[in-house]
C-alpha cells in the first residue's frame, strides 16, 4: 500500500521518539532494580548509527534516570497486560505504532498466538533486519504490517492474517497523545470494529487539559534530545477514551500511573514523576 501522508525513519519525525524509548528501555535494563529487562534495546539504539543519537545517548544522568524509571513502570505494566491476556485465551495480539517493540522477541507468549505489529514500513524494516542480523528469534507467530495509521491499517491487517472473529489484546503504547482528535476517535472506533467478544485494550493516557503534556520540563528535555515535542504532540481537547469505550459498550479500569509506580515499589523522579501525575493506564474489556 502506498501512503500519500508524511513518512519516517527510525531517526526522523515521530521516529526518533521510537528510538528515544529504546533506549530507555536499554537504561532500564541495566539497573539494579530493574523492572524489566529488554536484551534488544541497546543494540537497536546502536544499530541507528545515527548523530542524532549523540543527543539521547549523551543526555545527563537525572533525564536518563527519570527515562528509564518511568518507561520501567509503564514498559511492565503493559508486559503483564499481554501475559494475562495470553493466559486467558485470547488468540491475537496487535500492538499499534509498535516502534522498536520487541514483546513478540523477549515475552512467553502462549503456544499458537499470533502477534501483529503495525508501524511505518521503513520503521519495521530497520527492526526486522536489526533484529535479524542479532539472530533474535520470534516468541510468538510474528507479522509485521507495514502501514501508516492514517490509512486504510484495518485492511492492511485483515490482509495479513488477522481474524476479527478471535478475542484480540490490544496496545496503544505512547501512542495518543501524538494523534490529532480526529484521528484518536478513529482509531477507537475501529479497535471497536474489530474486536471480538474476549478482546481487550489497553492505552496509555494523560487526564486532564491536554495541555499539561506539554509542561516546561518536558520541552526542555526533547530540546535536550533534539525533539520538537511541541510540534509532535497534539494537546487539543477530546473527549476521554475511556468514557468513548465505555460509551461503546466496555468494561474500563482505570490505574494512576503513580499508583501503579508505588506499587512496583519504584520511586519516581523529574519529569517522569510529573508526568505518572497526569498519567492513567486504560485497560478495557469487551
């Protein structure tokens, strides 16, 4: 499928925030007080090659600090989503705007189920031969479906193998706050369409005016890593998810991410700390 809207890299637009994850996911995974541990992280920051990596690898040690501990809170939080998901029956998995994900690599995912991961092909195709050329192995029947969320992505996925007949388990990691009102409501509606009775979501969300994603301390440190943040994230108002979910017939449960940080017994600190204040992870049950 060939898409008339805007593409990226690994290391350009909203790419580089794929990268900027990983590799808090790589400082997660060298503390002591780990909460998870992702064998693949380093060596995808490393195989950017890019000098633009010069700005997220050389970051000081508060931001790292506050990068990895916060993306530890949220990173395992969405692992024990999908194990329990995995363990209750359900068949499939999609992870949207997956990124540098590598859950279908490093998770005991149950024997038989299928994980999709939908991203921006030049984005997939730097993950599959990173990966590739590691000798990294799938954990589950794995399929990438290169697609941009802007288009038609439910037909690109039905396309590649996906049954909306079976009860999925869904993610949206990091993903709302960069999409437009319009474009959220959309994709809600067709997660809805999709899904099964047995099907779940989960979704990473800021409450409140949307405004307060863009705090001073956060533009402060995508200008550290070079990141225009203020022109990646979409702060106009819309309404809840959760409410749209429940408004469609799902069960929502609703978790503070300070409250889930405490209950991993990991303190917080700068901003990742300020933002598990506005921050709730959405799961929802249909």
């Amino acid at each position: 499928m060939t898409s008339t809207h805007e593409q990226w890299d690994i290391v350009s637009g909203v790419g580089i925030t794929a990268l900027a994850v990983a590799s808090g996911r790589a400082g997660e995974s060298r503390r002591a007080d780990r909460l998870i541990e992702d064998p693949y992280a380093q060596d995808l920051v490393a195989a950017a090659a890019s000098p633009r990596l010069d700005a997220l690898t050389g970051a000081s040690a508060e931001i790292q600090a506050a990068m990895s501990g916060y993306l530890g809170v949220r990173t395992r939080f969405f692992d024990e989503y999908f194990l329990r998901a995995a363990a209750g029956g359900v068949e499939q998995a999609v992870i949207l705007a997956s990124g540098l994900d590598t859950r279908a690599f490093r998770l005991g995912w149950s024997d038989g189920l299928r994980v999709f991961e939908i991203d921006q092909p030049k984005v997939l195709e730097f993950k599959d031969t990173a990966l590739g050329e590691l000798g990294a192995t799938p954990a589950a029947d794995r399929t990438a479906v290169p697609v941009d969320l802007r288009d038609d992505w439910a037909g690109a996925l039905r396309e590649a193998g996906f049954d909306p007949a079976r009860p999925t388990a869904w993610l949206a990691e990091g993903l709302l706050p960069y999409l437009p009102a319009e474009a959220e409501a959309q994709l809600l509606a067709t997660v809805h369409r999709l899904s099964a009775p047995g099907s779940r979501l989960s979704v990473e969300h800021v409450s409140g005016p949307r405004n307060r994603i863009l705090s001073d301390e956060i533009l402060r440190i995508g200008h550290e890593w070079g990141i225009d943040l203020a022109d990646l994230l979409d702060t106009a108002e819309r309404p809840d998810p959760g409410d749209e979910l429940t408004g469609l017939g799902w069960s929502v449960r609703r978790e503070p991410t300070r409250e889930i940080a405490a209950g991993y017994g990991r303190p917080l600190t700068g901003f990742g700390s300020s933002f598990a204040e506005i921050g709730q992870l959405l799961t929802a049950f249909r």
